[in-house]
C-alpha cells in the first residue's frame, strides 16, 4: 500500500502524545534524551480522523522505540546539535513514519498550514535517509528478521496476532441515528446480520445478545468501516 504521510499537525500531536507515554529509560542506559516536561499535553484535533491517526501514529512510535532509537544512534543522525530534547519525540514519531513509507518522500497537502518544526525534521531525516535505510538494514540481519515486525519481543507479537483476529466492537449512537436505521444502512451496503460470532466472516455483523446497540464485525473490515459515513459523522463508533 503506498503511503504519503500525514498533515503537519498531525505529526505534532502524535509527538506531544508520545512524549508523555515513551518509555523512559534508567539513567545509567540513557542514550536518547527527551523533554524533561511532564506536563499532560494540549492537543487541538481538526476532526475525528486527526484525532485517530494521531494516537495510532504515537502509539507505533511507542511500539518500535527501541528500534527507532537504536537506528538514530547506529546512523549517527543522532546526537545533533540543531535537534533539541524538545523535538526528540517529533524525531522519533518522523522517524517511524518515515522508515513506514520505504523512505519514499511525503505528500504535502497544499491545504495545510505548514508547521516549521516538523519541516525542519522532515528535511533532515530525508536528507540521511540512506544512512537510516542502511541501519535498519543492519538491526534486521542482527536480528534475523525480515520485517521490522519480526525485530519485536515474541509477548508482542502474539499480542499483535491476537488483536488483529478480534472481531470489531461497534456501538450505535442512539442520540444520533436509530437502530433499524443502521440496520437499513448496513443491508444496502451488503452486510448480512448472522446469529452468532463464530459465524462473523465477510461483509456480516452480529448484535450483541445483551446491549442491542453494540454490533461486531469481522476485524479485516476495520479501514473499510471507517470511511463510511456513519462513522465520519459518529452514528458508528468504533470501541
């Protein structure tokens, strides 16, 4: 799938997100260092899509820290006397980004308001790009692994097969739309309502037996859910 990045502001707050949720190291390993400020973040979202990417993107960064911190050092692109601690985590969110796209340039949105950080980031990253390639080439042969998936601990891993096969909780926003309408909605679109979990696969939903306003659907429809209007305007929310 070919990805193009995201707006600026996007990167800035899945950095001030994942400022206040990276993990911190003992004194004596620290070799990355971030902003000391542990104050709750201001975030500003301009919709409910701005507001997921952001904390899917920190949440990933959070992920691969290790590995992105240990390709910073391995390329010598960190230290630099021109990023301070403060646009460390803006490093390491690009960083994740960045390495998620092949290292192929962004995609800058001619309607966004440019952020000076991020762009200041976006260039010097791109710029070592070929030294940041070779150093996650390094990590993945002392690894022996063939995607940076396969560098993660085995515990995530299996928790990472284990989410990806749930079935999808959906609630009904009642105060929005009603529930033979969704139904209506989800049978036009070619949804088939089946009668038990097991028999979730395709474009099915199953009502959950004690609260009528809470569906599942198959985990493999979770992109595809999320561009349909009922989502967009939150008549479905995604637990």
């Amino acid at each position: 799938i070919e990805k193009n990045g995201y707006h600026d502001s996007i990167y800035v707050n899945a950095a001030k997100i994942f400022q206040s949720i990276h993990t911190e190291k003992p004194k004596d390993r620290i070799l990355v260092r971030y902003s000391d400020h542990s104050v709750s973040p201001m975030l500003t979202f301009k919709d409910e899509y701005s507001q997921r990417v952001s904390y899917e993107l920190a949440f990933k960064a959070l992920k691969y820290q290790d590995l992105l911190e240990e390709i910073l050092l391995d390329s010598f692109v960190y230290p630099c006397q021109s990023i301070v601690n403060e646009l460390t985590s803006l490093l390491v969110v690009m960083l994740y980004d960045l390495q998620d796209r092949k290292f192929q340039p962004r995609k800058i949105f001619d309607e966004e308001e440019p952020v000076a950080e991020v762009r200041k980031i976006e260039h010097y990253l791109y710029s070592f790009r070929t030294k940041l390639a070779a150093a996650l080439a390094r990590c993945r042969i002392k690894h022996d692994a063939i995607s940076v998936e396969d560098i993660l601990p085995e515990t995530i891993r299996k928790q990472e097969q284990r989410a990806s096969v749930l079935p999808l909780c959906v609630w009904i926003n009642t105060f929005k739309i009603s529930l033979q309408d969704v139904f209506r909605d989800l049978e036009t679109r070619g949804f088939a309502k089946v009668e038990s979990m097991s028999d979730l696969d395709h474009y099915t939903y199953f009502m959950d037996q004690h609260c009528h306003d809470v569906l599942f659907f198959p985990s493999s429809l979770k992109e595809e859910l999320l561009n349909l209007d009922l989502f967009a305007d939150c008549r479905l929310l995604l637990q």
